[in-house]
C-alpha cells in the first residue's frame, strides 16, 4: 500500500519531470508525447520509466539527462532513469494537448487510432492551412519518428509524426 506522503511525492517528480521538452520536437514535454510512463519513490531513491518512441530513439539520452537534471534541482540526489522497452511506445499514448502542440508548431500529428487500428482517412491534414491536398515527399523526415510531406494548397512542406 502506497501512503499519503508517497503518494505526494510521486505525484511531486511526476511533475517535476514531467516539465522536461523533447529535445527533437521541443514544443512537446515527455508527459504530452507519452513517454513519462512511471515514477516510484522508495525513501530518498527516486525511478522514473521512461519509453522511447523508438528503440534506437538518439533523444532518450537527452531526456534522461534532463530528468535527472531537474529532479536534482529540486533536491532529489539519488535518481535513477530507466528505459522501458515494452509495452512498446505507441502514439495512441500522446496526449489530446500534445496533439494540438504540434500542428500549431507546423507538424501534422498522428491520425487517431481506434481499437489499434490506424484509419485510412482521405489524406494527411497540412498543419499551415488545413487542406487534405497534400503529397509525401519522404517517408523518413528529420528524425526517425516524422515523414516529410508538402502541402499542394498552400505548398508548405511539413513534417508528419508517425502514427505507430
């Protein structure tokens, strides 16, 4: 059984950590993109499980970094950060507000998955203005989790974060 007072300080790194970017899509935290999972804390000893997007994911370095750098800022010394391969990521986990983060940043997000099936929707829905009239230009983008896209519309190109 978890007490109060742990309950809270759970509750206190999860917040903590959950202020830190994602240093490829830095309009994103790791608790928008869903990849804050869990945090536990024995004593003074803090965990927190964080899942990468990507197995081979370069950013999750970055991440354990920062988390361990803010919850060293607010007084925690002993912080361990382990990556969880599995379940695997999914962007199913990305939050409403995530999603809403990144087209006002100029990124499609990902399609909405319904009983874990991605939708074959009309097109991808370009970021800048909305229109479906879009073309993919590369399946991969400027990190492994995005495909490059342009819009025919208005003739933007735009990043798609990968619905997986």
């Amino acid at each position: 059984m978890v007490s109060q007072s742990s309950a809270v300080t759970e509750r206190t790194v999860w917040e903590l950590a959950s202020t830190v970017v994602d240093p490829e899509v830095p309009v994103l935290t790791i608790e928008d993109l869903g990849v804050l999972r869990r945090v536990a804390v024995d004593g003074s000893r803090v965990v927190v499980e964080i899942t990468p997007t990507y197995s081979g994911c370069p950013a999750i370095d970055a991440m354990r970094d920062d988390i361990v750098t803010v919850l060293a800022s607010a007084g925690y010394e002993d912080v361990t950060v382990r990556t969880v391969l599995a379940p695997a990521w999914t962007t199913d986990w990305m939050s409403d507000e995530g999603r809403v983060k990144l087209a006002e940043f100029g990124i499609a997000p990902p399609e909405r998955r319904i009983d874990g099936l991605v939708s074959l929707g009309l097109g991808i829905r370009c970021p800048h203005c909305g229109s479906l009239h879009t073309r993919e230009l590369s399946r991969f983008g400027s990190t492994s989790c995005k495909a490059l896209y342009v819009c025919l519309k208005c003739l933007e190109p735009f990043d798609l974060f990968k619905a997986h």
